[in-house]
C-alpha cells in the first residue's frame, strides 16, 4: 500500500509536503518527501504524525464519567466510586466496557495503548477458572478495537491507605504467585506484556523487587504510580523513612525501563534518582487536574535526564492533544515562563516516548522499518484553518485535538476512517457497554 500525504510531520520541528509512505507487512517500507502521488496511492489530506501513545490507561473508568463531579471531595472519596464500579465487573462486562473505549481512543487518533491493569480476580478475591480471565478480555477488546496493546499487569498485595473490601479482587497472594500467573500470559500479534507494580502503598518492598527482577529478567517494560498524593510520601517515610521513588531505587526498579507515573509530589533527590536511571515518566494531566493531585514537575524531570509520556489515566476525557498542551500549560502556570516544551517536544513524547516506555521501541515514528501507525489530522476545521504549514504541527498540540482526527491507521489497516470506526458503532457500543454495568 502507498499513502500519499499532503504534509507529514517527520520528526524535525518543521512539517514537510507531498510526502510518500510506502506500507508492506503492516511495515513502513519507504519515506520519499516532496514526491508527486503515484497511481492508485490512498491520499490523506491535512498533516500526518506517527500513532500516539496513551502510556497509562485504566480503561473501566471509562464508565464514570460525568458521575464522580458532584460535590466536593478528593483523590480517596473518588476511588470509594471507583471501587463501587470495580466490584460489578466481570470478563464479559469487561470486555464490552474495554472494546467500546479502546474505539473511542481510536478516534481521539491512539494507535498504542498501555492498560495498567489490576481488576484480576472474581469478587472476595476468588480466581476465575482462567486467572487471566480479565486480563485476556482486555487484550480481546484491544484486538477488536484494532489497536495495539501493552497490557501491564500489576502486581497489587494488600489495601494500604484507607483499605476496601473491593480490594480482594485485586491481590495476588504474593509476588511469586503474581509472577507466575503473568508468567501464564503471552505476546500476541498488536499485544504484548509488560509489568506494574501498583504502587509502594500495595506491595512490599520486597514485593517491588521480585516484579522489578522478574521484568529485568525479561526485558520488560515496568510501571508504577508514584506520589501522586502527599498522603502515599509521608504513609512511606512513616514506615520505611524513604520516599516511594526511594524506595524503588533500593529495590532495583528504577531503569530506562521504567516509568514512574504521575510524580506530582516529588522532592528534588527523587527527580534525580529517577533521571540519573534513564527512566521514562508518564504525566495524565486531565485526571490529576480532575482528582485535584496537583501539577507535575514536568520541566525538571526532563531537565534530569526522564523522558515524558502522556496518559489518559481514569478517561476523564480521552484526547491526548489536550494532555499534551496540559504539560506546558500547567508549567506556565506554576512557573510564570512560557516555552518549555513545544509542539514538536510533545508530539515525540506522544509518539516516540510513549512507544518506547510500553516496550515498542521501533514505533511512534515515520521511518522506515517502523510499525505503519498514522494518523491523518484535518487542518481545515474551525479549530486549525488558516494556519500557516510552518505552524501547523504547534497549531495542533495547542489548539487542536481529538475532534481534528480524520484517519487512524494501525499496522498498515485503516481503523479509523473519515473520523468514524470502520467496524463500531462507537457511541451505541460505549452505551450499551455502560448501561450494561450495575453498580
């Protein structure tokens, strides 16, 4: 298959026209710029930008929407809702809520989704006949949405703060037995595997070494929450004397494997440690603007040596434009200095960054040899008309966003076609998917 795109961002921090992209085996074969269409190409008008990453995704949330914004509260009164939802999932619910999510990621232009994943077991914490029942539902979903998938399995042992009896469904009884029931599960054609620990406040430390190990054994991608709330920070320095990014540094979890998400409530020592392992941080702005957790240290941790990725997290809204612009504008508004990332800057870590951290290293560029995941952004709506080509790509991270998508293309398939699914009726699904959920 060729595409001939009237512009295309390559990766320099200009856009180029009239560029070729050839597809073979769900493959980029060839880049030429400024070539003319050839016979029978696919043209895509607007710009071109390699698939987008959403590195942290907890796609149940989905279903919350619009019911956790009454009245007042924070993080914990939220996740007292979330549990609620929780409790009255099964595989087949799961599977619905998932797929019809996962498609309307594929709108908002996602080619790679990483699901952190910790609803494991039936209720009291029973397994299902297959203990994967709910993890291999969600990479059902993702094959059906037609996205690619990195399901981070999360190692979660006990209820630390503010404990709920929902929790069973999430423990594992032990980190040996987490890794070997992980160990039952197995890469696909869009999916792979990678690891979690759900955070300091549900493992042990000892626990975070066995995961940290069993992924460095493998090569793994390992993810983890870390300080997003001042409560998890002085829960740790009360029990163990050490921050939770501390804590993961002695255990051996901290590397370019790694990513930290959300580090809203980090010291300066825990920027280094992390930037001095290479490691990859994940910000999800709208749900830490939605829960109330703060604003991250996004400039320093860059500064530092941590590559960024972006997150829709509990799908208060899914367009990671919007939680691309939201990096740089909320350091604005915590710093008084405009300019610290710019559109190209936050493209790479939807695209390049993103992909690395979920352990797809070769994607989220134009090149050849990567994985053949476009997407196809109108520049003539009411949002991007009339911007100059040299401003197009800054036009898009700050002004554009889901709604611009016009074509999505995953492994050399069209998944999204003329801003609607090819195979999804994705609104009837997502409600009949909620509806169907009572809790």
């Amino acid at each position: 298959m060729n595409l001939w795109c009237e512009l295309a961002w390559l990766g320099a921090d200009r856009v180029e026209p009239g560029v070729l992209i050839e597809v073979r085996d769900g493959s980029i074969s060839g880049v030429t710029s400024s070539a003319d269409p050839p016979h029978g190409a696919e043209r895509l008008e607007g710009l071109v930008i390699p698939g987008i990453a959403n590195a942290h995704s907890h796609v149940f949330h989905r279903a919350l929407r619009g019911r956790t914004q009454k009245a007042t509260g924070s993080f914990w009164t939220w996740r007292k809702q979330m549990y609620a939802l929780a409790g009255a999932l099964d595989p087949d619910s799961m599977l619905a809520l998932a797929r019809a999510t996962f498609a309307e990621m594929a709108l908002a232009g996602v080619t790679l989704v990483g699901e952190f994943h910790y609803l494991h077991h039936g209720p009291g914490g029973k397994p299902y006949d297959d203990p994967n029942a709910m993890g291999a539902a969600v990479v059902v979903a993702a094959r059906e949405a037609g996205v690619r998938l990195t399901l981070l399995d999360a190692c979660y042992l006990h209820g630390g703060l503010e404990p709920d009896p929902v929790q069973e469904r999430f423990f594992d009884s032990g980190a040996d037995a987490w890794a070997e029931r992980v160990g039952m599960l197995a890469d696909g054609p869009l999916a792979r595997i990678g690891a979690a620990i759900h955070s300091m406040r549900a493992v042990q430390p000892e626990s975070a070494a066995t995961v940290a190990a069993w992924a460095a054994e493998r090569s793994l991608p390992l993810h983890a929450h870390v300080s997003e709330q001042p409560a998890e920070n002085e829960a740790c320095r009360e029990v163990y004397g050490a921050t939770p990014t501390a804590l993961l540094h002695y255990e051996g979890a901290l590397s370019e494997r790694f990513t930290a998400v959300h580090a809203t409530h980090m010291s300066q020592a825990d920027i280094a440690l992390l930037g001095g392992a290479g490691a990859f941080c994940c910000m999800c702005p709208t749900t830490e603007r939605d829960l109330a957790d703060g604003i991250g240290p996004a400039a320093r941790l860059r500064d530092a040596g941590c590559r960024l990725t972006l997150g829709s997290d509990s799908q208060a809204i899914i367009d990671l434009f919007e939680e691309a612009r939201a990096v740089e504008l909320d350091e604005r508004l915590a710093s008084g200095v405009r300019g610290r990332f710019g559109g190209a800057d936050l493209v790479r870590a939807l695209g390049e960054s993103g992909y690395a951290s979920l352990g797809w290293p070769e994607g989220g560029a134009i090149r050849v040899g990567a994985p053949a995941d476009l997407l196809a952004i109108r520049v003539d709506g009411v949002r991007l008309a009339g911007t100059p080509v040299e401003d197009v790509l800054d036009a898009l991270v700050f002004a554009g966003g889901a709604g611009d998508v016009r074509e999505v293309i995953v492994d050399g398939r069209f998944v999204v076609r003329d801003g609607s699914h090819v195979s999804l009726d994705v609104p009837r699904e997502l409600a009949a998917a909620i509806s169907g959920v009572s809790w």
